[in-house]
C-alpha cells in the first residue's frame, strides 16, 4: 500500500478541511446576499466544494489512510449535504 510522505499528508488533510470549511461558510455568505441569484452563486460554490471533499475522501480510502467502512460513512454524510444543497438550489430557482 502506498504512503506519502509526511508532509503531504498533511498537505491533504489541510485540503480537505479547507474545502469542508468552505461549505458552510459559503452558505453563510450567500445568505447575507440581497438576491436570490446571488444566495444561489454561493450554494453552487458550497456545492462545489461538497464534490472536492468527496473527491478528497476517495483519495484517502484509495491511498489506504482509511478502510472502507470509513470511507463509505464518509460518502454517506457527503451525499447528504449535496443532496440538500441541491433541492435548496432548485427551489430557489423556480
């Protein structure tokens, strides 16, 4: 199994926590916007980040930091708030 160096993980878990940072955060910001256009800019950012922290996750199951049922309660909650993301954007949007 291959491992990276030291500083590269931690290089990806500041990665991952910037990005999960990022998705509330970015909510916040939108909601403080004055139109419904804007609010929906920021989900889209939040969302975007929703798909990097995901990504993130498989990266770490693939390079063995964590096992599979981990990973696969990770995906779980990821998919979660992506979903809602979405029903969000879309009622926002009609």
């Amino acid at each position: 199994m291959p491992l990276l160096p030291k500083s590269e993980q931690f290089d990806l878990a500041s990665q991952i926590k910037r990005a999960a940072y990022s998705i509330p955060l970015n909510i916040v910001e939108g909601c403080g916007r004055n139109t419904d256009k804007d609010f929906v800019h920021f989900l889209d950012i939040a969302f975007g980040s929703c798909q990097e922290v995901e990504y993130c996750s498989l990266l770490v199951f693939d390079l063995g930091y964590i096992d599979k049922e981990n990973y696969d309660n990770l995906y779980e909650m990821i998919n979660e708030v992506k979903a809602k993301l979405i029903n969000l954007i879309k009622s926002i949007r009609k």
